[in-house]
C-alpha cells in the first residue's frame, strides 16, 4: 500500500479513499487551499486576491470589457468621422432640430422608417434632409447589436465627393476610395444628389452606384437631394428615378419651414 500523504490513501485497486475531512465537510480542503495560498495584492484594485498573474478576477474583466468597447470604437470610428463636421452634432432629440426649424413630422418619419432599399430625402436648401439623414445614420450606429452588421462600413458620402474622384480617377484605372466604400458600405448616406455636377462620367459613375445598391438585398443608402423627383429621371435616366422613388420618399419641406 502506498501513501500519497497523509489524509489520502489508495486501496490495492489504487481507488482514492477519501479522507475523513474531505467526506464531512467538502467545502473544508477548498479553505485549506485558500489558507495554504500565497495572497498577494491586485495592482489595480489594491484588493486581496488569491496569487496568480496580474489584476484579480473582477478587475480583468472589467479590462477586457473596456477593451471590447474600445475596439468597438475604433471600429465605428471611420463610419463616423465621415460625416461632414457641421452635422455631426445630428441625434435625434437634439434641441437644434427646433433651433434650424426642420419639420417635425418629417424627422418623425426619418426616425421611424424601417431601415431598407433606398430611402430618399428630398426637399430645397436647409429644409434639414442632410441633418435628419445623419441622425438615423447615427442612431443605428448606436445600437450594439446592429453594429457589426451596420457600424463597421457605413459611411456618409456626399455626390461631390463620387463626383471629384470619377473625373481625377483616369478611365480604366480603379475607383477611388471614397467610390468604392459608396458600393461597399452597409448603410449609406450618399448626400446631395445633383450636386456633383452635370458631367456624364459622374453621372454614370453615381448610377451605377444607386442600381447596384438598389439590387442588393443586404445594404440601405439614405439619398439626399434638391432635386425633384422628375427631376431626377430627366437628369439620369428613368430607371434611377424609378430606384430613388419606389421604396420611400419623405418630403423634408413637408410641414416645415417655408425659408429656403
Ligand atoms: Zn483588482
């Protein structure tokens, strides 16, 4: 028969006989394991914890879930330093909405529409579409869960933008950076459309971003434009005014200011 130690013993078939202490009280071996562990003082919390690496078990955690949310941060970051400094302020509920005197009842229902295909603003100059398209674009970066799903490549990108890299971008060389997160992203301000001029490059370039958008069933792009909607088709071509119409159209002069 071989001892182990002194509290445990094998039987000839080597089966482990319990101690006495270990049967009676089971909690009582884990507090002989506490007592018989060095404690030493977690760096962060200056709390006792029993010896290991680093912080005790709370303070790890609440590292990792800081990390985690830095990470989420960092992630979302390009979504949002892409908007435009002067609307970055645009959340929904901020008292500069009644400051600017953007209709209510059209912010409501920038607030509310469900989130899919092309969604256009329409409506003239500083009637707010960029502002309540930049406060939905910011109130579904803000909720966890859509995150990943919606945080990651969203961009606001305004037409003038496409527009620039299409006639520096030579024909045949590759879309320039802007252009190609303008098809990538998940949700997609694409701002002012009919700003971007009246060349035909830019034209077809922003057209084929909306149809390519408009066939897919994973992105959402939240149009903004002066334009009219007849406009639009007379301008590109009928199917692009068909694309920007037939999911939703709010009306951003509805109800609202007069001023232009
Ligand atoms: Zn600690």
């Amino acid at each position: 028969m071989k001892h182990d130690d002194e509290s445990t013993t094998r039987n000839e078939g080597g089966e482990r006989l319990q101690s006495v202490g270990e049967t009676i009280f089971p909690w009582l071996s884990d507090i002989q394991a506490r007592l018989a562990a060095p404690m030493r003082e977690c760096p962060k919390c200056h709390e006792m914890t029993l010896s290991g690496m680093g912080t005790c078990d709370p303070c790890t955690q609440k590292r990792e879930a800081e990390a985690e949310e830095e990470r989420h941060r960092d992630a979302l970051a390009p979504a949002l330093e892409s908007v435009k400094d002067r609307f970055r302020w645009a959340e929904f509920g901020h008292p500069d909405f009644a400051k600017y005197e953007i209709s209510a009842p059209a912010v409501a229902k920038c607030r509310a529409i469900p989130l899919r295909g092309i969604i256009t603003l329409t409506g003239g100059s500083g009637v707010g579409k960029t502002t309540a398209a930049v406060a939905r674009f910011h109130a579904e970066l803000r909720v966890p869960r859509d995150q990943r799903r919606w945080g990651y490549t969203s961009r606001f990108i305004a037409c003038r933008e496409i527009g620039r890299e299409t006639m520096t971008h030579k024909i045949g060389s590759d879309f320039g950076p802007k252009t190609r997160e303008a098809f990538a992203a998940h949700l997609l301000v694409l701002d002012d459309l009919g700003a971007e001029g009246e060349s035909k490059p830019v034209a077809e370039r922003i057209e084929d971003i909306i149809s390519e958008r408009a066939d897919s069933n994973s992105c959402v792009t939240i149009i903004t434009t002066g334009l009219p909607l007849d406009k639009i088709a007379a301008r590109y071509t009928d199917a692009i005014g068909r694309r920007v119409s037939q999911n939703a159209v709010i009306d951003m002069a509805a109800r609202g200011r007069t001023k232009g």
